[in-house]
C-alpha cells in the first residue's frame, strides 16, 4: 500500500530536501522500515535503541495521532497521508 509521508524541515536534509514522500507500509511501523530503506538516518531519528517512538516524535495518519491508536502498529490505508511533527517545547 503506497502512503504520502510529509517530512519535517529539520528532516528533509535526508530526503533530499523533499518535504513529501511516497512510501509502502500496512502500518506505521513498515511505513518507517520503508522510510529508512529510501532515505538511510530517519529510522534512528524517529526511533529510539529499543525500537520505539522517540519522545520528541508526533506521527499522524490522516488526523489521528498514533499514540492515541494502537502506536506503531496504526494500521495504514492505501494513500493516505502520515505525517511526522517534531514536538515543540518553550517557555
């Protein structure tokens, strides 16, 4: 199943300098394997050592955020649109 990934700025450098990518992935888990295999340093940017979300990380498929689904297994429909949001801290 093809998806659209919208690539943040900070990560586009590794994509070279698309913001937008088609991928394969039945879930959110293949979608980031397929990301790595296309554009080698974004699994390790999104993923931590033990293979999960990094904190600092917010995936969306369509307008859902996956920590709120079933995590890296959010099943994927065929062409829709995920999302990577780096989170934003201030003060």
């Amino acid at each position: 199943m093809s998806v659209s990934v919208r690539i943040p700025t900070t990560l586009r450098p590794l994509t070279g300098g698309r913001a937008e990518v088609e991928v394969e992935g039945a879930d959110v888990r293949d979608v980031i394997r397929n990301l790595e295999s296309a554009h080698p340093g974004l699994g390790a940017r999104l993923l931590d050592e033990d293979g999960n979300l990094r904190k600092f990380v917010n995936v969306f498929v369509a307008d859902d955020d996956i920590r709120f689904l079933d995590g890296l297994d959010t099943k994927v429909p065929d062409g829709a649109e995920v999302s990577i949001i780096p989170a934003v801290a201030g003060g």
